[in-house]
C-alpha cells in the first residue's frame, strides 16, 4: 500500500468541517474504502465520492495543539492507495 501527504490544515476546537480531496492525479478511484483519524476525533456521515473526489465525513471535537491524520484509502486500478491529510486543532 502506497500512502503520501495530502496536504496539512489548521481546524478549529469548535469547526466541523468535511474536506473535499481531488486524487485525479493519482489516476481513477473505484471506490473509498476507509477514512480513519487519528487521535480518535468524533465524524459523522461516511465518505463519499464524485468522480475522483472523496470528501470526508465532517471532523470535529478536535484539541488544541493535537495533530492529527486522517488516513484516506481509495482503490485505483485495482491498487489499494492511501492518502494522509493532517490537521492541526487550533
């Protein structure tokens, strides 16, 4: 499996967000197989996909100075992917 850094974002204490993750450079996703954060954060809906888009399910109860990663794993042409978005609890 292949994982490499998305991007890195601050996120505050109080935000849910859900962010929107374009892998058209890694060629096409099939599917979104698991969106994993850690530290533990609380999520609601699943991911979803349009095209080559994966958005995350919202984020939040983040804490202040936490780093965390949120593992996003997609299948491409038959290869399992993964992608690490990190954020930073402000």
């Amino acid at each position: 499996m292949t994982e490499r850094l998305l991007a890195e974002k601050a996120q505050g204490t109080n935000e849910d967000i859900a962010y929107a993750v374009d892998f058209s450079g890694w060629g096409t996703v099939s599917s979104v197989t698991s969106v994993t954060v850690t530290p533990s954060a609380t999520t609601t809906e699943p991911a979803s996909l349009v095209g080559n888009v994966v958005t995350t399910p919202k984020i939040s109860g983040l804490s202040s100075g936490v780093l965390y990663s949120v593992l996003i794993t997609v299948v491409i042409s038959g290869n399992t992917m993964s992608g690490v978005l990190r954020l930073r609890g402000e």
